[in-house]
C-alpha cells in the first residue's frame, strides 16, 4: 500500500526521505512538497479523498508554545474531521522544526507508525484536551 507524506517545501521531503529506514515493509512513500503551508492542508485532504490511502501531514509547528500548538492541532482537526474517507490525513507536528522533530525519538515513531498502517489500523485518536 503506498503511504503519502505532505510537507511544505522540497527541504522538509529531503529530511523526511534521510530518517526514512531503507528496509521498510511497505510498497511505497511518496513525499509531496505542497509548496506553502497553506496549499498543505487542503494537498492531504484532496491525496486522502483521491487516493484513499494512508496520509501523513507533516508541518513544523514554528512554536514550542503549548497553546499555540495546540490550536495548530484542533485547527488540523476541524478541517479533516468530517471526511467521507476511513483513513483521513493524520497530522504529525513538528515541534518546533523537523530538524528538531527528527532528533526526538518519540517523533520518529509516531512517523514510522504512521507508515507500518497498512490501513486496517483505525487513524489514531485525537484527545480533546483542555
């Protein structure tokens, strides 16, 4: 199954492609430069909708601000939540940068989770929280 990655510009798809193991069980990664953060969100929902695969946004938060990221997060939400899709985009917030991101083990794996979906896994859930 062929997974989609979504980043903003062609050096978050380089960073992305250098942690990406070249040994992976999945058919397929394709990383998509949307060009601008505000092309990227609506990118993953039309590659989710089109495609109905596996899709991974990953945006640098430019923030280590709780609350900041937090409305990042909802904001994410609110536009992906009522997809007619069984797999809609999932969001993967880098914090602050995907240089930083990349560094930190627990980042890693939510990416690598996202990539071992082969789309039987339910999208993970998303915690309202205060």
């Amino acid at each position: 199954m062929t997974h989609y990655i979504v980043v903003e510009g062609e050096s978050d798809a380089e960073l992305i492609r250098s942690i990406l193991p070249q040994d992976m069980e999945i058919d397929e990664v394709v990383i998509v430069p949307s060009g601008r953060r505000n092309s990227a969100i609506p990118l993953a929902k039309s590659i989710s909708l089109a495609k109905r695969a596996p899709v991974a946004l990953i945006l640098e938060a430019g923030t280590e601000n709780e609350e900041m990221i937090r409305n990042q997060e909802l904001g994410f939400e609110d536009f992906v939540a009522m997809l007619p899709v069984s797999l809609p985009p999932v969001l993967i917030l880098a914090v602050p940068t995907i240089q930083r991101a990349i560094m930190d083990p627990e980042w890693e794996d939510r990416l690598f989770e996202f990539l071992a979906n082969d789309g039987s896994r339910p999208r993970p859930g998303f915690a309202y929280r205060p």
